[in-house]
C-alpha cells in the first residue's frame, strides 16, 4: 500500500466519522484489519492490501486527529472558502481538506506540499473538476497562511 492509499483511506474514515455514533478509536478498531480489507477488496481496488503496521498507525493518527481536531479544522475550512459557508462545502470535499490540514498542522514529517498535492489527486477521484479548483484554491491559501505547524498535541 502507498502513503497515497493510506491517506485516501484515511479520508474515507474521516468522512465516515461524521456519520457514525462510533468514537474514532472504535471505528478504526474494525475497520484496521485484515478481514475487514479483505471483504472490502472484492468492492474496490483500494483494498486490495492491508496497511503495514506503520501504514495503520499513520490512518489511525490522521483519523484520530481530524476527529479531536474537527471544529478546528472546519473552522480554518470555512475561514479560507471566502464567501462559503462550511454547510454548503460537499461532505467528501470537507474530509479531504480535514485531513490535508490536519497534517500541514499537526505532522510536521509530512512536506505541505505533499498533503496538498495528494489531497488534489483524492478530489479528482470523487469531486467535479470545480471543487477539485476549490480544494486546492483553499488549501494553498491556508498553507500559505499556517505553513509553521502549530504544535497543540
């Protein structure tokens, strides 16, 4: 599995985590295993390989953090889509920008230019060419702003 497909799971989860009552910690606990890949992997190619161990713990931190960090991020979210309110940002656009901000802020192993650029290429894949322009206009905007991570955790 690449980091790239690590971080497009890891988005996956975040979205998911605002649609369960489960915590991350109890969301991650199913979903992080060979089993649950393994019945995935016949509905989508991305499942195709169980994350390494480093690979889990990278998913668990990203998912983990957006979930303790949600109303940070949104905040930031909605600070930089100039004359947007977050309700009318699509759901999957939101996990996507969630976790490339999460890790400009809070990873400072990961290069900005990294999330930002794998962030695109997730969008690509599940939003209209006019989001993808959105994603990436918002997320350069908060890079350029908030390049020197904060360091809360």
């Amino acid at each position: 599995m690449t980091r790239n497909a690590a971080r497009e799971i890891a988005v996956r989860l975040a979205y998911e985590l605002g649609f369960t009552d489960k915590s991350a910690p109890e969301l991650l606990e199913g979903r992080l295993t060979k089993e649950a890949f393994a019945s995935l992997a016949e509905e989508d190619e991305l499942y195709q390989d169980a994350p390494s161990a480093a690979q889990a713990e990278y998913i668990r931190r990203v998912a983990e953090g957006v979930a303790a960090h949600g109303a940070e991020l949104d905040a930031d979210i909605e600070r930089y889509a100039v004359g947007w309110k977050f309700t009318r940002i699509p759901l999957v656009a939101a996990a996507i920008m969630r976790v490339a901000m999460y890790e400009v802020l809070y990873m400072p192993d990961i290069p900005n230019a990294a999330a930002v650029n794998s962030a695109v290429d997730i969008a690509k894949k599940y939003e209209t060419p006019e989001t993808v322009r959105f994603i990436n206009g918002i997320l350069g905007s908060f890079v350029r702003n908030e390049a020197s991570p904060r360091n809360k955790e």
